[in-house]
C-alpha cells in the first residue's frame, strides 16, 4: 500500500479558507463601523477600510480611518470597536469549519 501525503495541499486550503473568513470578517466590521459611524460631513464615514495584512506570518485584519481626527471620534463616539464587538457571533460563524 502506497500513502500520498497531501499536508502541504491540505495546509493550501486552510490558508485559502482563513484568509476567506478574515476578509469576509472585516469586511462585516467595516459595514457596522460606517453605518454606526457619526456623521458630519462624511468624509471619515467614506475614509473607513479593511485591509488583510501579514505580520511575521500572521495574518490579521485592520480596520480604521487614516483621518488624524479618527482616533479622537473613536474616543469620544466610539465605532469601531462596538462594530467589533457587536460582530463576534457573526466572525465565530465565519470562522467555523464549513
């Protein structure tokens, strides 16, 4: 009997699928952060994006504005981080094994 070792085609596909449920995440995140979002003018509404980046091999998400006022609204009116929190049922579904 002969084995075949599918490891790095198996570990392709969790890759594939992580990376799948991190956009799919963030992107469910950002959706919230800009609905919740104060508006004034728009302009920090429009400026709020998702980006998958890689850190010493670890993939991560990151959501935000580069607006110099943003972190100050955040403080102050919070969006992002009850987007985050209001999300964690919909990530935990995400991210379970399909």
């Amino acid at each position: 009997m002969k084995i075949k070792d599918n490891t790095s085609a198996v570990l392709r596909e969790v890759d594939r699928r992580s990376t799948e449920a991190l956009n799919e995440s963030a992107a469910f995140v950002k959706a919230i952060a800009k609905r919740d979002v104060v508006v004034k003018t728009g302009k920090l509404q429009r400026s709020i994006d998702a980006e998958t980046v890689e850190e010493a091999g670890i993939k991560k998400a990151v959501i935000g504005s580069p607006l110099n006022y943003a972190p100050i609204i955040e403080t102050e009116q919070p969006f992002l981080r009850p987007a985050l929190h209001g999300s964690l049922n919909f990530i935990r579904k995400v991210f379970r094994v399909r």
